[in-house]
C-alpha cells in the first residue's frame, strides 16, 4: 500500500500464504486475490523462453567456437535451465480489471503481485520494443501517483491492452476501441 508522507510502498514483513491473506483482507477489503486473470498471447511464452535461454546459449556458442568444450558444455546447463525458468514466467504473466480494481501479476523468482484502485493511475503508457511490435505484443505502463512508481502489463496483446485501457478510462479512451461504448460495456 502507500503510506507515509514520504509516498512510498510499505512493505510487509515475510510471513506466509494465509498471514499475507489475513493481512490483506484486513487493510484492503476490495482486494481479492483470487481475482481472475486474463492469460498473455502465445507469442509472450515464447519471448519469455528465448530471453531466459539467450545470453547462456550465446555464450555456449561462443566457447564452441573458440574450441573451449568444456565451458560450453558448462554454459548448456544454465541454457538448459532457462527453459522452464521462461515457461513460469510466462504463466505468471497476467491481468484483469473487475470494474473495482485493477490486478496485475507478473515474476518466477521475484514475483510482483499487484491490485490497485484505478483511481490511483494517473496516466497510462503502451510500449514497444521492436520484437513486440513483430509479434503483435506490447507493455501497458501505468504510472501511479503519489510517488508510488510504476505497475506493468507484460507483453500483452494489442487487444488486451486497448480493452484495458478502455475499461479503465472509459470516458476517455473507449470511443477508440471497437466494440466497446463509453461505459466501458461491450457493444
């Protein structure tokens, strides 16, 4: 949450699952964290696999070529390990919007969990990198107030992110999106 004057995230001590849900439910009743997410487009599985892999398989290529067997066949492990290192990534990508709150999941090793009133957005950014351009993906960047920083939307689909934008900021951005009227109702 943000507390403070300073406008920073105040984190909570490590405790477990059910602590972290007690917690929770005490300070944000909106929040709930058995919301449903929508799951990212195949191609983001994919980019998440090949940079998992890259820079280890790169560096195995490299030692095959200058004959240092034995260090590219030390550098196929961790290449190896990547695979489902990038798969669980990709499956912790996701978002939704219940029309009260805005939850979005991203992470493996470090996973970021975040519900947050859309009221505390105060502009939204879509970007793209030229290989989510050729794959039809893009980040939806929502600056929050307050100091708070940012929360992303992972390589989701074009058509994620402008159903997302539009029930977000429905007044504003829903005239541009097809099918969808200003209220941020399907058409």
């Amino acid at each position: 949450g943000i507390g403070g004057r300073s406008g920073r995230a105040v984190l909570a001590p490590v405790i477990g699952r059910d602590g972290a849900r007690a917690l929770l439910a005490e300070l944000d009743p909106a929040t709930r964290l058995d919301a449903p997410l929508e799951p990212h487009p195949p191609a983001a599985r994919t980019k998440r696999v090949v940079r998992a892999i890259a820079l280890p398989a790169a560096l195995a290529v490299g030692a095959l070529a200058a004959k240092w067997l034995w260090v590219a066949g030390a550098l196929i492990v961790p290449a190896a390990a990547g695979i489902p290192l990038g798969l669980d990534r990709y499956r912790q990508l996701g978002h939704g919007f219940d029309g009260g709150r805005v939850t979005v999941r991203e992470g493996s090793l470090t996973r970021r969990w975040t519900s947050l009133d859309p009221a505390a957005v105060v502009s939204y950014a879509v970007e793209r990198s030229p290989f989510q351009a050729r794959n039809g993906l893009c980040t939806v960047v929502l600056h929050l107030g307050q100091g708070a920083g940012t929360r992303r939307v992972l390589d989701c689909s074009e058509e994620q992110a402008s159903s997302l934008l539009a029930q977000l900021d429905a007044p504003l951005l829903a005239p541009f999106v097809l099918g969808l009227s200003p209220s941020g109702a399907t058409a």
